[in-house]
C-alpha cells in the first residue's frame, strides 16, 4: 500500500511507529523508486517513557533505601544488645563493691567501642523498720550507703549503653546481691 506501511524493521521502528512512504521520485534509470523516512520517536513519546521509568524506579529507589536504613538499624540494636549482656554478665560475675564501671566499660571496650559509650548507675535497698508489706522499704541513690559494703545489701545497678554512632541507647537492670 503506498499511504504507509507497518514494519519491524530495524533501528527506531516499533510496533507503534509506522513508517511513512513519501512521494516516488525517479531513480536514475527512471524507474519509479519509494523512499522509506523513518519518523522516529516524537517528543510526547519520549516524555512518557521517561515518566513511565520514572514512576516505577522510584519506589524501587525508596524501598532500597528504607531496607538499607532498617538493615542498618537492626545491627546497630543487635550490637548494643549484645553490649549489655556482656556488661550485665560481667557485673554479676564481679565481686561485690560499690562501683562497677570498670566492669560495664570494659564491656563496650571489648566491642571495640570508646569506654564512654557504657555508663552505670547505682541504687542500694534500704529495708523498711518491719517486716511488713505496708512497711516495704526505698531505693536509695549511690552504690553503698556512706560508701561502705555492708553485708547483705542489696544493689540495683543500671548499665546503659550508647551505639558507636550514637543513635541508640539501650539499659539494662541487674540486681547485685549477697544474700
């Protein structure tokens, strides 16, 4: 037909395109030749293409990013978690004192992490004047009363530890007895 054509031909042609036969023009033998132009792709085409990429590879782009960031996250708690067992088992494992910094620094420095990153703090019980349940006794601040172990006091220490980057925090609580 010599209107158009459809092809699928090679280059920019697509099932889309056709091509536009112009007029026949004489070749030099004066046979009646039909040049084929191909139109190519138009701006409207390319601009919907580009859209149409666009609006899939951006979600892939944020999906990425947030598995990236969760990935990241999730190590950085598993680490710290990993941090406070360590310290809390060291504490229970330390003999008895008031102070169990060493113990819970060592702890973020066997990490490989800044002693700074751990922190303690401390509280003893002191016991109501009865043995009573409406006379239940306090929490008093500091590792030992007038810093002096009595026997069978009772201490709560809480080991806080800080991520590398800084970004998560995380305490645990261990009661340190020797009764």
């Amino acid at each position: 037909m010599p209107g158009t054509e459809s092809t699928v031909g090679t280059g920019r042609a697509r099932w889309w395109h056709r091509r536009r036969a112009d007029a026949s023009a004489p070749d030099a033998a004066g046979a009646q030749v039909e040049s084929v132009r191909d139109g190519g792709f138009s701006l409207i085409d390319i601009l919907c293409s580009v859209a149409l990429i666009g609006i899939v590879v951006l979600p892939m782009l944020d999906a990425t990013f947030s598995a990236v960031s969760t990935s990241s996250t999730s190590r950085e708690v598993a680490e710290i978690e990993t941090v406070l067992q360590n310290a809390a088992d060291r504490v229970n494992r330390a003999p008895t004192g008031c102070d169990y910094t060493v113990y819970v620094q060592a702890a973020a420095q066997s990490k490989g992490w800044d002693a700074d990153r751990a922190s303690a703090t401390y509280k003893y019980y002191v016991p109501g004047a009865s043995a009573k349940a409406s006379d239940s006794g306090t929490w008093a601040d500091g590792g030992c009363p007038n810093g002096v172990r009595s026997p069978g006091l009772i201490q709560l220490v809480t080991v806080t530890i800080t991520s590398d980057s800084g970004h998560t925090t995380r305490s645990i609580k261990v009661v340190k007895s020797d009764v």
